[in-house]
C-alpha cells in the first residue's frame, strides 16, 4: 500500500504549482472551510473574503490605536512645555512653588502640590512651598524605597503633614526628591492619569535646578 502523503508535504507541493487550481474551478468550488469569525464551514472564497476583512479590520484598529497614542503623546509633551516655560519666568521659590501648583492643576488635573526645600532665612516659605527640617526629611526618605521617583499612597496622617491642602483621606501621590546640593528637597502633588513617572521625573529635574540657583 503506497505511503499517504502527510499535509507538509501537500503544502509544499501547492507552493510550488500555484496555478493548480487555475483550471480547476469546480474543485474550489467543492471546498469548505470553518469561516474566520462564526465558525461554520463556507466555500473558500467566502473564507478568503471573510480572512481579508478580518485582516483590515485588525489593521485598521491597530492603526487607530497608534493614532490615538500619538495624539495623547503630543498632548502630553506640548503641557509640559507650558509648565516649563512657566517656571523659567518665576524670579523667587516661593514664586517657583506657585507656578508648580497652578500649573500642575491647570495642565494635569492634579488637586494639590507641595514642594518641600531647605530652610532659607532670605526666601521665607509660602504654601504650596515648605520648610523640610530633618524630621520632614527623614519621612520623605523612608517613603521613597524604590528610586528617587515613585507612585505611591500616603496614609491620611501622612497626607495632613506632607500634603497640606489634599482632600482629607489617604492620598495617591507622585513623589520625587530633589537633590539641592548640601540638602535635599521633595516635590508631590496627587496623583493624575494625565502625568507618568517619567514626566513627573522631569518637571522635578527642572525645578530641582532652578531651585538650587534661586537658593545659591
């Protein structure tokens, strides 16, 4: 008894004579395939109508999708730039504070800022801005366990003491430390889906440095 062919090998003989069917219509024809999306058996150039349209179908969302991923991208970068330009116009800390809250609120929806600085006798603190003492500090350390930047909830007694002006509860927050030379700072606000770590990350280097020539 002649060796059944396997569907490899079926397959590779189609490859190689792809006019086979050219001829034989009626075989086509004969044909029945499980259609792509309902499943039931259909002739196979339904199945092949129905494959090509699945396909544009998932190319034409993938597309979407890319689509609105930049426009979100763009939206996000083009606040940023707002921000930045806002805090090279502030002339003191306590003015740098000011513009980091406003705009922080305006541009990502965030309800509550504080930037937390090293006591300066010649740049008293106003709210959002305050003076970290070691205490302050200590806490803001034991915080940040995972990197100078985080994501993380603060219990509502942490919320009072570090987040003045945050509705009353436990608070999600974005927090960074800001390296001011001899003495560290501390940059929060609540949290936003309209802000990633990466760009919190960068609004905190930016005002780190204007921070540390405002106080030099």
């Amino acid at each position: 008894m002649p060796d059944m062919l396997t569907a490899a090998q079926v397959a590779a003989w189609l490859e190689t004579h792809p006019d086979f069917f050219e001829t034989r219509e009626a075989l086509l024809d004969q044909l029945d395939l499980p259609h792509p999306v309902h499943g039931h058996a259909v002739p196979i150039r339904e199945y092949q109508l129905a494959r090509l349209q699945q396909r544009e179908q998932q190319s034409s969302a993938g597309l979407s999708s890319l689509c609105v991923g930049t426009r979100q991208d763009q939206g996000r970068q083009q606040r940023l730039r707002m921000l930045v330009l806002a805090l090279l116009e502030a002339e003191s800390p306590d003015a740098l504070g000011q513009q980091l809250a406003m705009h922080l609120a305006e541009l990502f929806n965030s309800e509550a800022t504080a930037l937390w600085r090293p006591h300066c006798s010649s740049a008293p603190c106003y709210p959002p801005s305050h003076a970290a003492n070691l205490v302050i500090s200590q806490r803001f350390r034991s915080l940040l366990t995972d990197g100078p930047v985080q994501r993380l909830t603060l219990t509502t007694q942490q919320a009072r003491l570090l987040l003045p002006g945050a509705p009353e509860g436990p608070a999600r927050v974005l927090l960074m430390s800001l390296p001011l030379g001899a003495e560290d700072g501390w940059l929060l606000c609540l949290d936003t889906d309209r802000l990633d770590r990466s760009g919190f990350g960068f609004i905190g280097d930016i005002t780190a440095r204007l921070l540390t020539r405002m106080l030099s």
